[in-house]
C-alpha cells in the first residue's frame, strides 16, 4: 500500500467524531496549518474533481509532511458561482465531495494522526439558491423573509437607477433588481461579490442565530475551528451612504464598523464552552493595523490571516518593515501573528516573486505578465524557511510545499472564476493556483485521478519534475525542504521573541542592506534578499538553508537556519559556519 495512503473507515455511517484533545489548548499559537481547496487535492472516486475519499487517502502525506491542522475551503452543497462560496446549505456536505459521514470521518481520522481540522465559514453572504433568497424573491417587496437580505428600492424617477454606487470586491456593480411576478422590474438587491451572492443583513436577529446555530453544528462534529470569510464585511449601514460620505474609522458603510466586535465576541463565547480550544480565524484585508487587531482582542477572534506580510514586495528592508509592525501591534492584545505566503485567491509565490514588481495587489493582475520562474522559485524557497522561522502560526497553501507555479495558459474557455469574467477578461482570475495537484507519473493527471480521466482544470506537462513521488525521490526538492523545515520548526520553543540581530552582517559588507536577520534564543534566521553572496556568522552551525552556499556565504535569494554558539553573539561576520545543512548540495542531508 502507498505509504502516504490510510485505508477507509468500514461502516463511516456510524462515525461520530470526539472532540479534539484538550491536552494542549495554545495549539493554535503556533500551529502549521494546510489549506485544503478540496476540489484540487486528490480525487478518490475518479471523475476529476477532488473530494473527501481523495483527502482521506493522502492524510498519510499530510502527516509526514508535518502539519498540525488543516484548512478546508467551502465544502457545502453550492452551484460553485464563486467556488464554493455561495454556499446553498451550511449543514452538509456538496455531493460531488462526499457526505457528511465522511466529512465526520476525515475529521476523526484526521486526529487520530494528531491534525486537526478547521473548516470555512461564510456568513457575509449566501447561493441565491438558498431557501432564505428564494423565499424572499417569492414574498416579495415588504415581506420579513426580504428583511434577512438587502433589498432595496432603486433611485432616480422609475426607480431604474442602483441605491448606491458601491463598487464590488470582484469589480463591477454591487446591486442586481428583481423582477415582479407580474413580470415588471421590482427592488434591487444588495452583494458585494457576484449576483449569485446576496448579502446577508447583519442587523436582523435571525442571520445571528441561524449562523450562531451553525458554528454549534460544527463543533458538535468535532472541528477545531472556523475560518471566517471576508470578516469586516458583514455589517453594514442602514442609511446606505457613498464611501466617504462619513468620515472617520469604522464609518465606511461596507467595512470594519464597529458594531462587528459584538457578533465576534458571540462567537468567541460560543467557541469557548465547548471541551479544548475551538478557534475563531478571520480573513481580514485591512490597511490599518490597529484597526485589524483589534479584533484580536482576548474576546473576540484568537488570530486573523496577516495579509501585510503577503502583498509585499520582495526585499530585506520590506520584509522588516512587515514583521516589525505586525508583530508590534499584536502584542498588546496578547495574540499570535500568522504568516501566510499564498492561498486560493492570490498568486503562487514562484510565479509572483519572479516578476519585475514582486508585490500582491488584486487590481494589479494581468494576463501576459512576464516572470522568471527560476528567481521565483529560489525566493519562494527562501520566503518558506522566513515565514517559518517567525513566532506564530504558519499556514501552507497546497501546492507550495511542491513549488508549484501559477498556471498561466489555462484556456479561456475554461476558467471559472468570476473574477476574471467581472473584469472583462482583464484580470486573469485565480483558477491559476487552483489547478489539481501532480501525485506521480510522467503525464496528467499525475496520479490525482486515474490515467485517462480529464481534470477540472488541466495540469502543465511540465509538472512530471513536479509530482510529488519525483520530489520525494529528490533530496533537495521543495518538498524535502518544506519537510525538514517543519521538522525543524517543531522543536523551536514558541514563546521565545524575536529579536533582531543587526550585527550578523559586518558593516560595509557588500550586501548588507540586502540582509534581514533574527534570532529567537539560540536560534537565527537569515535572508539574503540581494544577488550577492554574504558571509555567515563565525562559529554558527547551519542547520538547513534554501538553496546551496557560495564558498561558505549565503548565496543571493537565499535564506539560511543557523544554531548559534554562546560565542556567536559576539562575533563579527564571517565566511566560516559548521555542520551539514540541507541543500541541493548535501543529497545526505535529506
């Protein structure tokens, strides 16, 4: 049998999951979390979508790979508009994944092997195939099913015209009108992602209850925690004003208002009467750091994903500049950062730091962007072993542990995303980082379905260097990495700080502006961000580094894991270090 492949559980009808141990409830502070996008993981019944039976195969992998957790986007009944995030039913499982026996399954199974799960909720917004919307088209104007949404009358002299000019998060219009049973335009409706997305009205007692209900739902089938999509959108302002008609924090009619705290501290009193620790994660984009955490706050959310870090760009003094701020301002809520490098929705590192502008902005996607996919790969290894080494937790996007890119020239014909048909076919979408997985073999569908059978998406022919049996068969892959990495990672103790250790480079070194370096005790992390190679501290042994050393340096776009001597400290720089680290030129090492 596959070592990486755990059999089924006879009889999974019978399932009921145990609710995670309690024997370490600050598991989430620094947890390794894997993001599952469960329609590109694996496939287990062969008809080219990825689903639940394929998850359960490959947990052997995940555990090997070392993860505490994993993430699974949307995997309720949708008609996929969005992905899975117009979600038609919170309480089941989408039938081209599995059941919700095996959903209870997979999270049982997954424990067992010491992982836990957190799955994604998304309350800002529901399918307009949900029984609520559609009770609410068939009651019509005036009725309380409409008061659960925003409907709305239009403006101007026929009421032709959208109440607001609010521009939605994927481009284009935020209202979309109705249409009368007798066949006349009737009110407009409210969704700040696609049409088939309406709004939630968050003022209304029944969308608190009802998502109140589902967050119990869920821990009573044993997940550890919840995900919570587009997290400062939930509420908004009655009056419906223009953005910026109201000044001030927490006045944009859309975004972070302040009335929000009081649903998450709900949540979080919810969260905290079951057994262990069941933790509340948002997705929050927000430019101001104060403002993001305080939803971090002791009774609120336990962390949010720190996006800043993500979108900037490539260089030692941005990425200073990142840690710095996120970690200053988490400290006075008590709460831990977290460090993410991609995900479902954001280009693949190899792809993005292989551009001339390195930095991550929606708006900015385009199609034909050239990239170096060497360079790209060279830093997205480099950012890994970074990210890693900081306090916090770290998420992984599937994929990224096999140094995967953004697939690029998927035919137009068959990209999904609303994202990109919003914009005209200006923005290329994110279907690129959601291609399927490449398992083993020399041609698709590399193993995640059997050979013959077509993908949801195409794979690149040239991911057979890319599959995972070929990195596992490579010493110095991404893979090996990623796994020595988080081997490593696990014995760092999580509560000591990071400090920064300025004095690792000489002064005058060429380079050294390149240069970010920490340590966190005994332990150091060092960046070289520039092209030329940088000495390394005297005395320091190399526990593992990204790429090859230069004659004993740092190579450029390089990061380095040292143990430090009590005589390093206070050293200058220099071009000698001990020990054998892990890199493409040390096969033994792996």
């Amino acid at each position: 049998m596959d070592s990486d492949v755990l059999p089924r559980t006879a009889d999974a009808e019978a399932h009921r999951t145990p609710t995670p141990s309690a024997d370490d409830p600050q598991w989430w502070r620094s947890a390794v979390i894997y993001q599952v996008y469960v329609r590109s993981f694996a496939d287990g019944n062969g008809d080219g979508t990825g689903d639940l039976a394929g998850v359960r195969r490959r947990l052997g992998y995940l555990k090997k790979l070392g993860v505490d957790a994993l993430w699974f986007n949307p995997w309720y009944p949708s008609p996929m508009a969005d992905g899975g995030y117009d979600v038609r039913d919170y309480r089941d499982i989408d039938p081209r994944f599995g059941t919700l026996a095996e959903a209870e399954a997979l999270i049982e199974e997954a424990l067992a092997l010491g992982i836990r799960t957190i799955i994604d909720i998304v309350p800002n917004h529901v399918s307009d195939q949900h029984p609520w919307f559609q009770a609410a088209l068939e009651a019509g104007p005036g009725s309380p099913e409409r008061e659960r949404f925003w409907f709305h009358p239009g403006t101007g002299p026929h009421g032709d015209e959208m109440p607001t000019r609010w521009v939605s998060n994927f481009q284009g219009e935020t209202w979309t009108r109705t249409m009368n049973p007798d066949g006349t335009a009737g009110e407009w409706y409210l969704h700040l992602f696609t049409p088939e997305q309406p709004d939630l009205n968050w003022n209304h007692p029944d969308v608190r209850r009802e998502h109140e209900d589902i967050l119990r739902f869920w821990f009573d089938c044993g997940v550890a925690g919840v995900r919570i999509d587009s997290a400062a959108l939930l509420i908004k302002d009655p009056d419906l004003p223009e953005v910026g008609e109201k000044q001030g924090p927490g006045s944009h009619p859309t975004e972070d208002r302040d009335e929000l705290h009081d649903v998450y501290r709900s949540w979080r009193a919810i969260a905290d009467s079951y057994p262990g620790t069941r933790v509340l994660v948002g997705e929050i984009w927000l430019p101001d750091i104060v403002r993001f955490t305080n939803y971090l706050r002791p009774d609120e959310m336990h962390t949010a994903f720190n996006f800043d870090f993500l979108a900037r760009p490539w260089g030692a003094e941005s990425f200073r500049e990142s840690i710095a701020s996120t970690l200053a301002a988490h400290a006075p809520v008590g709460a831990p950062s977290t460090w993410v490098l991609s995900n479902h929705d954001v280009t693949r590192p190899v792809t993005r730091y292989g551009r001339d502008d390195t930095a991550f902005a929606f708006l900015k996607k385009r199609f034909g962007v050239p990239t170096d996919p060497e360079l790209g790969l060279h830093r997205a290894r480099a950012a890994a072993l970074l990210v890693a080494a900081l306090p916090g937790s770290l998420y992984i996007y599937q994929g990224d542990e096999l140094g995967l890119p953004e697939v690029e020239d998927l035919p137009i014909e068959l990209i999904q995303d609303p994202m990109h048909h919003r914009s005209g076919g200006i923005d290329p979408g994110r279907d690129g980082c959601r291609v399927p997985l490449p398992w083993s073999g020399e041609h698709p569908p590399f193993g995640f379905s059997p050979d013959g059978v077509q993908t949801w998406l195409p794979q690149p022919e040239s991911w057979r260097a890319l599959t995972v049996a070929a990195q596992e068969a490579d010493p110095s892959s991404t893979l090996n990495l990623y796994r020595e990495a988080l081997r490593v990672r696990r014995d760092l103790d999580p509560d000591v700080p990071l400090e920064w250790w300025h004095d690792t480079v000489a002064v005058g070194t060429p380079g050294a502006d390149d240069v970010l370096a920490f340590r966190r005790g005994d332990f150091a992390c060092v960046v070289n961000t520039g092209e030329s190679p940088v000495p390394l501290p005297v005395g320091a042994e190399l526990l593992l580094a990204s790429g090859p050393l230069d004659g004993g340096r740092l190579a450029g776009n390089s990061t380095a894991w040292l143990r430090l001597s009590a005589e390093t400290t206070d050293a200058g720089a220099s071009d000698a270090v001990t020990g054998a680290p892990h890199t493409p030129e040390d096969p033994a090492a792996a």
